[in-house]
C-alpha cells in the first residue's frame, strides 16, 4: 500500500516549473503594434511589452521570444517549441479544455486585453463601409486557425465572402494590390496595420461578434506557475505599465485604450480554469 500511495503521488505531481530565464515564448512577427519582428532580430510590440513585464513579475529577466503562425500555437505548445504563448491568443472554452485523459487543452492567463474583431479597407475606400452589410458579396481575407476566420463562417455574415490564407502578411499585401477588399481580425491588430500602412484604415463602426479576449497560454498541468503568472499579471494591471506599454506600441486614444483593459473579474474567471466562469 506504502508504495502504490508513492506512485500514485509521483503520477500527480507537478512537472518541473518552466519559470526560468531563457525560457521560450512564442510570439508573433507579422504584426505591427502587436508584434512584429524587427530587422535587428528583435520581437517588439504589445503582446511582446505584457509577456516580459509578466514575466518579469516571476522573476524572469530573460525570456526568449519565438516567431509563430497563428496556425502552429497550439501545436508548438504542445510539442514544447514554446513553454508559452502571447500572440494575439483569444481565449475560448473549445482551446481552454482538456481533449484526453491526460488533459492536453490548454490554461490561459489572462486576459491582458479586449478587442472585437473589425475590418480594415483601403483608405479611399472607407467612407463606403458605414454597416457591416456593406460587406457582404465582398471578398474579405482572413488567415488560418483564428477566431476570425471561424466567425466569418457562421451564418449571421454568410452574406460575406471570404479567403482563408496563411498568415497576416498575404492578407495585408493582397489589401493593398486589391485582391481582397477587406482585412478582417481584431481590431487592435488592425490598428497596428493601419499605423504601418498610412494607405489602409480601420473601420471603427463595424463591429463583429463578442469581444475578444487575449491571454498568455500554457499546456495544463503547470497549476504553480500558472497561478504565479496570474498574479504577476494582476500586479501589473495595478500599475500604470500595462497603460505606457499600449500607449507605446499601440498609440490609440485614450477610449480604445480602456475598452481594451481587462477587468480583475475578467482574469480571474479566464486564468487558469478548465472553462469560462459562468459558461
């Protein structure tokens, strides 16, 4: 009995912490304001400015951020490419759940901001797009594995055409050459764009869906860490970082800026659950 109850204690205990300097963190680099990999070899941007104060918080200095596609997050955590992942990540119970026995789901910390998904247009264009119906027999470009290219599928905006394609950039750049008449993702990613490319611009009225909401995601099974970085992360909300490092890396008006900060209520449903509180 002594040694069933020892391996039974050794089966549930926690896998070594992750919490070191050095460890990786899977970001992306196509997207300005958010993150976006610079000619010096750098990660910059917003995720980026939360996953290092975050990180920090725990005491680690010295993260090593990893360049991801939207369509490889779950994947590269799951094989251990990356230990986290601040990228644009929404937090959805279908993500947040375990899928097995051994629960491969994933927790998330967060959220450490809000947006609803929009459109972005060409400039000279945008007088045009006043209601989302402006959009329908329009072809709208969407890119792999987001939420936004799901919710384009459902049947409330079935009157909107759209292209899935691999990652941020061929959207933009189609954008521009005018293969695609909208972009469409959350809006604080649009924003980014629209900044980099003065000839592109956001739709602020059109508004699609439930809001968004992003989190630093980990594989289940890290219960310490995970509770560490929560904490970390409500810390810094508490602070006036979280408000300099948008200003920073995001430049909106100040309205923009505090409908996108979460509430503490909104991080402790969201942090660290097998689903959304009250769902």
């Amino acid at each position: 009995m002594t040694t069933l109850a020892l391996a039974l204690a050794g089966c549930s205990s926690e896998p070594e912490s992750f919490l070191v300097n050095g460890v990786d963190v899977g970001v992306k680099g196509d997207q300005p304001g958010t993150s976006f990999l610079f000619a010096d070899g750098d990660y910059r941007g917003f995720d980026v400015s939360i996953a290092k104060a975050v990180l920090r918080g725990v005491g680690v200095d010295d993260p090593n951020p990893q360049g991801v596609l939207s369509r490889n997050r779950v994947n590269d955590l799951r094989k251990g490419r990356v230990k986290l992942v601040a990228a644009t990540f929404s937090i959805t119970p279908d993500r947040m759940k375990p899928r097995s026995a051994n629960g491969d789901g994933l927790d998330f910390v967060g959220p450490y901001a809000v947006t609803h998904q929009g459109m972005l247009v060409r400039a000279d264009e945008s007088w045009f797009y006043d209601d989302i119906k402006k959009f329908n027999k329009k072809n709208v470009c969407v890119w792999e594995e987001t939420t936004s290219a799901k919710l384009l599928e459902e049947p409330a905006y079935k009157g909107i055409g759209h292209t899935t394609v691999t990652d941020a950039k061929q959207c933009i750049e189609g954008l521009k050459k005018g293969t695609y008449d909208a972009v469409s993702t959350d809006q604080l990613i649009l924003y980014g764009f629209a900044k980099a490319n003065p000839e592109l611009a956001v739709v602020e009225d059109v508004k699609i869906g439930p809001p968004n909401k992003y989190g630093i995601a980990m594989v289940k099974g890290h219960h310490k860490d995970c509770a560490k970085l929560k904490k970390s992360l409500l810390d810094y909300l508490g602070g006036d970082g979280w408000s300099r490092a948008f200003e920073e890396n995001l430049g909106l008006p100040d309205t923009i800026r505090e409908s996108a900060r979460p509430t503490t209520e909104e991080i402790e449903d969201s942090s660290c659950v097998d689903k959304l509180r009250g769902s």
